[in-house]
C-alpha cells in the first residue's frame, strides 16, 4: 500500500528532480553571526512527498528529510546565525528553494535552504524573531535523494548524527521508476497518431517550461507522402495559464514531433523556431498560436516559458486546447516546486508592576529604562517607560524569558530617584503581574519660622508658639505647634514636597498676637536650603503703674513724718539700678507714678 501512495507522488515530482536548481540563495551570514551547527536539532525523520513517513522508495525518487529543533531558553541566538545539517552520506540535497519557516501568526522565524543542490549541507539562518522570544522550537523538511553509492536491494540504516547521539532510519532503496521526459523515445515501435497533452517542466532560472503537443489523429494514407500523417488544416493552440505566473513573450517557439506506439511521449524531429502569439491577453493569461495546416505528415511541438511572480504559490497550472478541421482537443498540465516546507514557533513574556510611595499609594508620572540582563551584561531593551495614573509600569508581551531590569531615570515629583535597579524575572508566556512594587521615598525639605519685633529684624522674640498644618489654610491638616527659642526662631526638618502654613497660637510676652497663616511650599530648591520664613509682632504699649511710701513713726502710724529721703530701684536688692531720689511731704507721703511693670525697691538715704 505504501510503494503504490508513494509512485504517484514520485510522478509529480521527478520533472522537479530533473529540471530544478536553486533560484534563491539564501543570505549569507552576518560577519558577526555565529554558527550553532546542529546542536538545536532534537529528531529526524524520513518522509514521503506528503509528509508521510516511509520505509522503501524508488532509487531514482525524490523524498524528503524532516529535522525538529529547539533553541534552549539559556542560549542567546541573534539575527544572522546559522544552524546546518550534514546529510548522511547515502543521501543528497535535490535543488531546493529557499523556504521561510513562519509561526502562527506569519512571522518569520527564519530561512533555510540547501547550500548547493546535490551536497549534504542544509542551511538555516534566522532572523530576530530568537531574540524576542523564547521557546523557540520548529521543524524544517527538504527533498533528498539517494546518492550514487546506494544500489536497489536491501535495507540501507540511514544514520542521522544529533546532540547527545544519533537517530537510525531504515529504508529500502527499490528499482528505479520509469516516466520518461519530453523527446525520450523510450521504446522504438510503429508510428501512431491521435494524440494532445501537456507538460510543464520548472527549470533552473525560476520559469516554467510548458510544451504543448499535437499529433494528428490519422496516419497518412498514402505511403507517398512525406513523414507519417495526413494533413491536418486550419490549426489554432489557444493556451491559458495560472496565477503567479506571466508569459516571456520571446520564448514561444515551435518544432515537429511524432508518436511511436507504446512511447507516452513523442519525439521531437528538428529543432524549435521562433513563433509568434496572437490574442495575447496578459490580464486574463491567455494566448493563441496560429500553426495554419500541418500538411508535412508531422504533428507540432510547441514550447514557452513562463515566470513565475508568486513564489509562495506551490502547484501551476496550464491548460491549452487545439481546434482544426474535424478535429478539437483539450488538455492541461500542473506543475509542482517542491521546496519542502518549515515551521516554528515561540512564547514571548511581559510584565506589569506598580509604581507606589511608603504609603502604598499609586506614583504616576515615574520613567524608566528597561534592560535584559545576561552573563555578558546588560542589553537595553526600551527607554521612557513611565507609570500611568494608576501608578503602573507595563511592557507587552514581546520579551524573551530571563532576566531584567528597571533602571529609574525620572522619579515622580516629589520624591528621591531610585540608586538601585529594580531587578526581576520572566520563566513563562504572557504578562506576568509583580508582586513586589517599586517604591520611591518622598523628597523632604525643611523650613525656618522667624519671629522678631515688627520694623526690627534684629529684635528676635522668644516664646511664640504656631501650628503647623499641611495643606492649604484654612483647611490644612495640623502637624504639630513649635515654640520660638532664645534666637526667635523654630525649624522643622524632614517636611515632604508640598504647602504648608503657620498659624500662631501664643504671642511673646508683651506683643500683639498675629493669626495671619503663613504659607510656604517645600521643592527642590528646600532639600538642602531650608525655607526662610519672617514673621512680625507689633510691640504692645509698656504697662505702668504707681507707687505710694506712707513714712511714720514707729509704732504711731497715724503720726506721719515729713523729710525722710529715699532712693528708688527697679529690680531686687542689693542689685537693683537706682532711678530717682523722693522726699516725703507734710502727708509724710512719696508717689511716684508711671512705672513699668516690674521689681522695685526703696532705699532711705535721709531720716527725718
């Protein structure tokens, strides 16, 4: 069951065989690009056109080699590299075209194509596609043959070299198969007529070779005529072809041809001419070729090529039709570029985490710089990231698994720029949330409250008390009250970025109470300046008052004695300040009035 799928796969493909080189080298490696060889490669197979796996094939067919791979998730692979195969030596590389293996959603993972049609390299370079994404694994299949030193017979063990030992494939190499090629007179026999068929060959330089084959239907009847048919009259070849090709104008050419009995294929007699086209419709694809009457007992070949425009197409097709007197046919043909096929994949990571103060509160506003981090340093990866309002800091799911960085180059205002990197980790696909946020202290500041006399910087008051509120007066939050010291001054360090104000809430002694809040802000510019903050009291008038020396005898106030003298001091004895010298008058009284609140005492200097 297996040989008979196979044989009609191998009908397809041996015109590709025979005719096909490579039109499309792949780009060479980068001069920094590295060779991986094939340490990604996990598994071989061995596989018909179909991709069926397979144990005997024709000697002389064409099947394809299946490599898995997978890049370790600890291996850094970058645009350029390669990884290559080194076929058996029982088998070689049939022309190949370049192929690019895709993921699910058309991205190219990268490239792969057989370094020269008939070798046993494979080549396959990547793309960036490694260096965003991890997990990267694919397979890539491309045809093969048997080379020379295999002979039909018994099983061959094809033995596939891999990392860490080898996978062995038995296959039997059978006798070959037997379609033959256009002018191959296989067996010779009589001549025989009736016949209009198509064939399409793809050749070396990316075109197709379509011929287009007439022999008339009757042999001829009188053996006196030349070569082998009666004339066939009024003969038009109209011809259509498939998308992703376009017909080369100056390639249509004709040459006789005729049948043997028991040959599939008829022989060519003469070389081609140049002929030209009528009808030409470059839009539709189509064309006609006016061959008049065939009256020289041969049939006609007719041969053009056509380029193809859409390499992604796999099969061509043709289809031509012939109308004569009494005679009309159809036939099509399709041809199939087989260049094997690849595919790939990876996984991609990204992240979220919040961006918040001591307090848990969400900090918009804060830029980063991203970076992966590997045993050769750190690769930035973007810049300017910077958490929303709702504090987070997000990447999309476009990473490669390892390890990373956020660097902070702009802290929200308000607050200290991070010293150290905050550091984390990506092992799985998807957008990972972090649970640990990235917190940023507050900028602090601090302010210096003044208190003087009102018109007199230099007097400074001691014993003014304020409160202190956060906010904007008069709906602030209150903090704490402060006390002016010896130096008229209050300060008060480790205040955040914001407003506050002062309201007093006790004057100094002697000085009018001032309610007026007294507003500041905290910025960059108080981080190492404190905020200087005046603040005036008008002097209260001095309060007075008076005194009255009552001198008498002793023990007889009632008798008064004028002429007594006395010294008057403000402060306390022995260490008062003299201020004036009094008498007591006929009352044996002194009063002495307007003085300022205080200790005084009297010192009599003369008795009555």
């Amino acid at each position: 069951m297996m040989k008979g799928k196979f044989k009609k796969g191998f009908l397809i493909l041996v015109v590709c065989l025979v005719f096909i080189q490579v039109i499309v080298m792949a780009a060479g490696p980068s001069p920094d690009a590295k060779s991986w060889g094939n340490q990604f490669i996990t598994d071989v197979k061995i596989l018909d056109s179909d991709s069926n796996p397979i144990s005997e094939i024709p000697i002389n067919a064409g099947f394809k080699v299946r490599y898995e791979w997978s890049i370790p998730n600890d291996e850094d692979v970058y645009e350029g590299d390669t990884m290559q195969v080194t076929l058996p030596s029982e088998l070689q590389t049939a022309p190949n075209q370049q192929l690019d293996f895709k993921d699910a959603n058309g991205n190219t993972v990268a490239r792969g194509q057989a370094t020269v049609a008939g070798s046993n390299q494979y080549e396959v370079t990547f793309t960036d596609y490694p260096e965003t994404h991890s997990n990267v694994s694919g397979y890539f299949e491309f045809f093969v043959k048997f080379s020379d030193e295999v002979q039909p017979g018994d099983p061959v063990d094809i033995v596939f070299d891999i990392p860490g030992g080898s996978v062995v494939i038995p296959i039997t190499p059978e006798e070959p198969g037997d379609p033959g090629e256009p002018g191959d007179p296989g067996d010779p026999g009589d001549p025989a007529g009736d016949k209009f068929y198509k064939a399409g060959y793809y050749t070396e330089n990316g075109t197709i070779e379509w011929f287009v084959t007439i022999i008339p239907p009757k042999l001829k009847s009188d053996p006196g005529m030349p070569g082998y048919y009666d004339p066939l009259f009024n003969v038009v070849v109209n011809d259509s072809y498939s998308q992703g090709q376009e017909l080369i104008e100056n390639t249509v050419k004709v040459r006789n041809a005729y049948l043997l009995e028991g040959n599939p294929q008829a022989i060519p007699s003469g070389d081609f001419s140049p002929i030209g086209v009528t009808d030409l419709d470059l839009n539709n694809r189509t064309f006609s070729v006016n061959l008049g009457d065939l009256d020289d007992g041969y049939g006609r070949q007719i041969s053009y090529e056509t380029r193809i425009t859409d390499p992604e197409i796999e099969t061509y097709s043709n289809d031509a039709s012939v109308t004569a007197q009494d005679f009309d046919r159809d036939g099509g043909a399709t041809v199939r570029i087989e260049g094997g096929e690849g595919g790939a994949g990876g996984d991609q990571a990204g992240f979220s985490v919040m961006k918040e103060d001591s307090n848990n509160n969400p900090l918009p506003g804060a830029k980063f710089t991203l970076s992966r981090i590997t045993s050769s340093g750190a690769t930035e990866i973007a810049t300017g990231l910077e958490s929303g309002p709702d504090g987070k800091v997000s990447y999309p799911q476009t990473l490669k698994f390892g390890t990373y960085q956020l660097v902070e180059t702009e802290a929200p205002e308000g607050f200290q720029l991070l010293s150290d990197p905050y550091e984390f980790t990506l092992d799985s696909a998807g957008i990972k949330e972090l649970t640990i946020p990235i917190v940023n202290k507050a900028e602090v500041g601090s302010v210096t409250l003044l208190k003087h006399e009102a018109g007199d910087e230099g007097k400074v008051l001691e014993g003014a008390k304020f409160m202190l509120y956060s906010g904007v007066a008069p709906n602030g939050t209150p903090i704490d009250e402060y006390e002016t010291g010896p130096d008229g001054k209050i300060t008060v360090n480790n205040l955040a970025f914001g407003s506050y104000y002062f309201v007093e809430t006790v004057a100094p002694n002697g000085y009018e109470e001032n309610t007026e809040p007294q507003p500041f802000t905290i910025g960059e510019g108080q981080v190492e300046v404190p905020f200087d903050l005046k603040v005036a009291n008008t002097k209260l008038p001095d309060p007075v008052g008076s005194v009255t020396l009552l001198k008498h005898e002793a023990g007889d106030e009632g008798k008064v004695l004028e002429g007594a003298k006395f010294m008057l001091y403000s402060g306390v004895a022995p260490n008062g300040t003299p201020i004036d010298e009094y008498e007591t008058g006929a009352d044996g009284k002194i009063t002495v009035n307007n003085l300022a609140f205080g200790s005084y005492y009297f010192v009599e200097t003369v008795a009555p």
